[in-house]
C-alpha cells in the first residue's frame, strides 16, 4: 500500500560533528549587482576605488524594495566578471580584492545595551533596511518588511530545523554561537514587544537542546524555550513549523502576523544581532560542502563573495574524474550549477557535490505517492499533464498551483523517477507571467 512519505534519507552526519574552519580572508571577493529578488542594479564604485567593509557601493532594484549592496571586505574594486548565481543564473559581479586589513565602514559603531533598550519599531525597520539584512535561510526576503507589520505579534519562533539532507551549517551555528542567536531573539522581541519566543530544533538533535539550554543560564530574564519539534520534511516549512510548534493552522493566503506570530530562520535572528549591536550587515556566514563528489565534507565561516572553486579546493577539491551532480542549497530545494563557478552569496547555504548517477524517466503508473507526500495536498500529476498543454487557467484556478512551495516532496517519491517539481516550478512561472 502506498503511504505518504514524510521522512527522507539524512546524510548530514558527514558534516554536522565536524567544527566548522573558518576561510574568511580570500585574496578576491565578487559582489552581484543582480540576484533573484532583485532583477536590476546600479553600481556606484568604479575600477580602482578603495572599500571598506560595510560600505554601500550600490543598489539592487526589486518589485517593491531596494537592497544596498555592501562589500564584505575592504580592498581595491578591480573588475566585473560574470560568475554563477545561487539560482543557477550567469550574472555580473564586481571583483574586489581584499587588502585583509578589514577596515570597516564609520558607520560601523558598537551600540551599548542602554542604546539598544532605547531603540524603537521604527529603528529597528530603518537599521536592517540599511544593513539589507534578509532571510538567510534560502528566501531572501528582506527583514525589514517584517518589523513593518502593523499586526501585533505575541510570539517569536526561531527556525532551527534545518530539514533538507545534507545540511548542518545552522546546526554547527547553534553549537557554536548560542549567545548571539539569543541576543538575536531579546532584539526582536524587543522590537515587537513580544511576550514569548521559541527556538524550534528537531527532536532527535540532543547536542542541540543541551548546548541551548546552557546557554539559556545567560538569560534568565528572556522569555524564550526550546521547542524540540518533529524530525519529518518538510518540517522547516513556515506553516508546518507553527503547529508544530504552536498548535496553529495557519489558513493557506494568511500570514502568520494576522495570527500574532513571527518567524526567523536561526542565521537571520543572529544578522540581527550584528546589525543591531555593531551597525554592519551579514558579512560572514556558515556554509556546508559535503556530498560523496567531494574529498574531505565540510562545515566553512565564510566571508561572502567569496568563490565556491576556492572552498573545493580547501575540501581537497573532487574524489575522482567521475562526472559530478553540483546543487547549490539544499538537494530538494536547491538550484544545479553547470560549473563550480559560483558566488557564495548571503542566502547560499550550502553546495553538494554528488557523483552522477542516471536516472531513466518511465511513464506515470498512477501509484499517487507524489499526491500522498505533498504537504500543501496538490496534484504533481495533473499539474505536470496541464504545464505540457500550458493551460494556464487549470494551473491557477483547479490545481492551485500558487500553493506549491517547490518542496522536492513529489520529484523524491516518484517511483517513476519524473522530474514533477521541475513541473511545479514551470507552472509557477506560467501562472505568475513568466512562460506561455
């Protein structure tokens, strides 16, 4: 009997025990003048100006927001050159070459805690608007919207889980700077006057919930617990992690701030930390390269920009001539890059290198696992059948289509080995504009 699938293979012990080594000083780094949220950009630098870390040297232009783009070291502009995005895209990026002296921008000023409890709503809105802080978990929505909401928000939630394969750069996070995420969480709740927040880890991760809760001894006054939830995918997911977490179904159009609750990824809360006590955006992160393609698996601190060939080479660079598989993010979720020449950029979480193996795609034989495992209960099938007759209109008004979160659930359970969430994806774009 077919049943749904709700837990998937976890390799992350390659990497999760390992402390992670920091390669933070690169001779070069690249900065993007586009992303995936940001279609367009002006540079306001030019070959042969001096930066400085922190220092805005430009402007992405999104749907309704604008992004500073700040250079993570300081050193000499040298050049653009085009380098693979985390969405797989060949962009623009602007080569700087680091003079490792890491002389940061004026701004860059360590606030006391008394200026910090001074703070408002609006200061925190107008701070990580200039520090272009985002969702470090992948989404790269820009934080700054979220402490603009005028829905009162009664709880925090700080999403540890962490749920794809492969991954253990927030769980190496955790065990290794437990005092900023908690610093992090008084910051937001703070800003919010929340009266209550959660770290939300998987159940099975006791290394997690020990270092957490001695660490806790430091705050005694922060109203925060651990919340050990479920050790299933895609258990990360904003709407899943809430009632998990909390008991509440959030309904599918409403965000979770019309329900008194905000949620961070556990990297953001501590790019919150930074921005609010010294005045700089995100300019290191943790970063996982592991796979069975790669020598030596390992957790990185990173600086961003920083070029992905040069941590393949610092892991032993690939464990033979075989052809290789190279998935920037996470494998359900992630993007596949046809060359190692990509930018670590601040929503890249990580890049697994797998040997190849070849698939055959056979026809459909209706089993409905992908039906069975979908979270959000679509149809992968009918959706794959509507995308090749591009019927627009059974995508957005009987397959609900906006509904998908591209979670990787239906692609992993086929037994036919169809590619159904490269579908969902296409459907995505032909509904939203992007494809006929």
């Amino acid at each position: 009997m077919i049943e749904k699938t709700k837990e998937i293979a976890n390799v992350r012990n390659l990497t999760v025990s390992l402390p992670t080594i920091r390669y933070v000083d690169p001779d070069y780094i690249y900065m993007g003048v586009t992303n995936a949220r940001c279609s367009t950009g002006e540079i306001w630098v030019k070959v042969g100006d001096h930066v400085k870390v922190g220092q805005t040297i430009g402007m992405r232009k999104g749907p309704f927001f604008d992004q500073p783009i700040q250079s993570t070291v300081s050193g000499e502009v040298v050049g653009v050159v085009k380098k693979f995005h985390r969405s797989g895209k060949l962009l623009d990026f602007y080569k700087i070459k680091n003079d490792k002296k890491d002389e940061f921008v004026e701004t860059a000023i360590e606030r006391t805690k008394e200026e910090i409890k001074k703070l408002t709503r609006e200061d925190f809105v107008q701070i990580t608007k200039d520090m272009a802080l985002v969702g470090l978990g992948g989404s790269s929505f820009p934080t700054y919207i979220k402490f603009q909401t005028k829905d009162k928000i009664d709880t925090i939630l700080i999403n540890a889980v962490e749920c794809e394969p492969y991954l253990s750069a927030d769980h190496r996070l955790v065990m290794e700077f437990p005092y900023r995420i908690y610093n992090g969480i008084s910051y937001a709740m703070q800003a919010f006057g929340a009266k209550k927040a959660y770290i939300c880890i998987k159940k099975k991760y006791q290394d997690l919930y020990d270092c957490l809760s001695i660490a806790k001894t430091r705050f005694p006054d922060l109203n925060c617990d651990i919340k050990r939830v479920g050790n299933y995918y895609p258990q990360g997911w904003e709407i899943e992690l809430i009632h998990s977490a909390l008991g509440i179904r959030v309904p599918s159009g409403v965000l979770p701030a019309k329900l008194g609750v905000m949620v961070f990824n556990v990297s953001t809360i501590v790019g919150l930390y930074k921005a609010i006590r010294y005045n700089i955006p995100v300019v290191k992160r943790n970063f996982t390269l592991t796979g069975d393609g790669i020598t030596v698996p390992q957790n990185y601190r990173v600086r961003l920009g920083t070029s992905l060939q040069e941590l393949i080479e610092m892991s032993g660079g690939y464990k033979d001539d075989s052809n290789k598989v190279l998935i920037l993010g996470g494998p359900m979720m992630g993007a596949n890059l046809v060359r190692d020449d990509a930018v670590i950029t601040k929503t890249c979480t990580s890049c697994i290198i797998l040997n190849e193996h070849k698939f055959k795609e056979e026809p459909c034989v209706r089993c409905a696992s992908c039906v069975y495992s979908c979270p959000v209960g679509l149809q992968p099938v009918q959706i794959m059948q509507a995308v090749k007759n591009k019927d627009k209109e059974a995508l957005e008004k009987k397959l609900n289509i906006k509904a998908c979160i591209l979670c990787g659930m239906c692609t992993y359970t086929c037994t036919s080995k169809i590619h159904l969430t490269e579908y969902c994806r296409k459907a995505k774009k032909m509904v939203q504009g992007g494809g006929k």
